[in-house]
C-alpha cells in the first residue's frame, strides 16, 4: 500500500493520501490522530502510521 511514498511523508503527501485539506490534515497531526513529529517547522509522518489509521477506519466502517 503506498509504495509510491517513501517512508516518511510530509503533510501534502498525506493530504494526497487522505483527500483532506490543509486544516484537517494539521488537525489529525495536532490532536496525535496520526503520530508524527516535526523536524524545524516541517512535520514527518511515518507512511506506516498513515496506513494503521486507514486500516482503523477501515475496520471501523464494516
């Protein structure tokens, strides 16, 4: 899943992956929906924790 991104992601890569905007997706970051961690200003997203949370909704909806 995802083999395109490396295996961290920045925000827009994540915005990509979610179709979510720029406030949802700092939202999901700030509140620790998906774990990530800031280097300077940008943030860093493990492409593995992108694909927990997708599996967690996907688990959630059936």
């Amino acid at each position: 899943m995802l083999e395109e991104y490396d295996a961290l992601l920045t925000v827009q890569e994540l915005r990509e992956i979610l179709n979510v905007g720029r406030g949802s997706a700092y939202e999901l970051l700030k509140q620790g929906e998906i774990p990530a961690f800031r280097i300077g200003k940008n943030w860093k997203i493990p492409k593995d924790a992108v694909i927990h949370y997708i599996s967690q909704w996907q688990n959630h909806l059936h």
